[in-house]
C-alpha cells in the first residue's frame, strides 16, 4: 500500500501571522514525531518562512500553494521554485482548481511550472478534476485524459514516480458536496490505468493520487478506505486543527488495518 499522504490547502486564509502559527503549531503537536502517514501545510507565500521555524524537528512537510515557471526575472508578483526552496518549502500544489478556472491557468502553463518544480527537487502536487457541467455531461475522463495528456507532457517515468496527483472535482471544492466513494473511486482508478498506459504499471503503481473536495473527518475513512486514493488534498477543514488532525487519525486508521 502506498503512504497515505494528507496535505493542508489554507488558500488565502488565514488573516494573520499570529493565527498561522497557532494552526501550525497545534497541527504539528497533534501530529507529533510519527511519519506512517505523510503530512504537509500549504500556507500562503507570506507565511512561509514563519511556519518553517514551527515544522522544523517535525516530519511535516511545508508547501507553496503555486510557483512561476522561470527560475528569476521582471515577473511583478511571482514566486520562484528556488524561492520556495529557501523558504523551507519541500512541496508545491499546482494547477488548482481555483486558479485554473478562476484564473485562466492553462495545462501549458501548469506543465510549465511542474518541471521547473523538479528542477529544484520539490515535490508537484498537480490538480486535476471536471466541472459540475462536465461531470453531468459525461465528460469526466475526457476532461481528465486532456489535464493529464497537457499538465504532465515530457515526463520521464523516473519523474512522474515523483508527482503526486490530486484528484478534485470542482463541483466538490468547498461547496459541502463531496463525491461518493465510488465516484471517486472510479476517478482514480481511470487515472491510474492511464498512468499504466503512458508510463507502465511499475510507475502507476508508485504514484499517489489524492482525493480533494469538502473532506472532513467523518468521510475521510471511507474514501481513504478506496483501493486507489492515497491520501486527501484538504482544503476548509485544514483550517481547523481538530479536523485536519481528524482526517489525519482517519488515514492513520486506514494505515493500521490496510486496505481490502
């Protein structure tokens, strides 16, 4: 079974420095020095450093929300992978929802940014999911096959084994809505038998592949539970130490008893 990997999505939130230290600092205290279950926070870019200071001694991992594809240059507002790097960062998510949708943000461009993300060794979280349109019109693994087919050309096997996927659709990200176990089921198990396809079943089976949209603890086990979800990419409830720290517990379960 593949480590179960938890990562916390704190998007803009929250308002201030004090507050980010006191969510790191209880998540880091509830998670302790345990590492069956991989964890990472992905705090806003102005909170970096401070949260570095409070994972270090942790097996906590530290991650950008998004990074620039150049390494450095006349880009107003960017962020360089290298910058991440010297901030504490180990990881990055790129090609949200929120940022494709919301921002225009192109397969080009979020492949552009993955393997610029390699060449300073941190780790992609690379997101991919339909729309609620997309979905009802059956579209689901077209949509899925393109983001992969775009947002993952020019991979080695050696380096897609590296990524981690996530797997959100957008109709669940912070809508309350979450996809049946099924449902997602069958989403992961699409994407890793086109990982099989493009890079062979050794690689597919080495690459983790999170679940993202509205988990919370109460339905954390269950998806965590599906032969090929690997881990939670959480977005609302990692803003709330006892939650994420429940989602966490809920893949430490899942470890413990192993999958049928």
């Amino acid at each position: 079974m593949r480590t179960l990997f938890i990562a916390g999505n704190w998007k803009m939130n929250p308002g201030t420095a004090e507050a980010a230290i006191s969510l790191a600092e209880a998540v880091k205290a509830g998670v302790g020095a345990s590492a069956d279950v991989r964890v990472a926070l992905c705090p806003p870019a102005v909170f970096l450093n401070r949260i570095d200071h409070v994972l270090e001694g942790s097996p906590i991992g530290l991650g950008g929300q998004n990074m620039y594809w150049k390494p450095e240059g006349a880009f107003t507002g960017e962020t360089s992978g290298a910058m991440l790097v010297d901030a504490g960062c180990t990881h990055v998510i790129l090609g949200h929802s929120e940022r494709r949708h919301g921002m225009g943000e192109t397969d080009a461009q979020v492949n552009a940014k993955l393997h610029a993300a390699l060449a300073v060794q941190l780790i992609p979280i690379v997101c991919i999911g339909e729309t609620k349109d997309e979905r009802l019109a059956d579209q689901t693994e077209d949509v899925l096959q393109g983001q992969l087919t775009g947002s993952l050309a020019g991979l080695s096997s050696e380096q897609m084994a590296g990524v981690v996927l996530a797997y959100e659709p957008v109709w669940a990200i912070g809508t309350g809505l979450t996809a049946t176990p099924e449902q997602a089921q069958n989403a992961h198990a699409f994407i890793r038998g086109w990982l099989s396809e493009q890079f062979g079943p050794a690689t597919a089976a080495r690459v983790v592949v999170q679940y993202g949209g509205s988990v919370k603890p109460d339905n954390a086990a269950e998806l965590l539970a599906c032969p090929d979800i690997d881990g939670a990419l959480v977005g609302g409830a990692s803003l709330k130490a006892a939650d994420f720290l429940g989602i966490i517990n809920a893949a430490r379960d899942v470890t413990a008893k192993g999958k049928a």
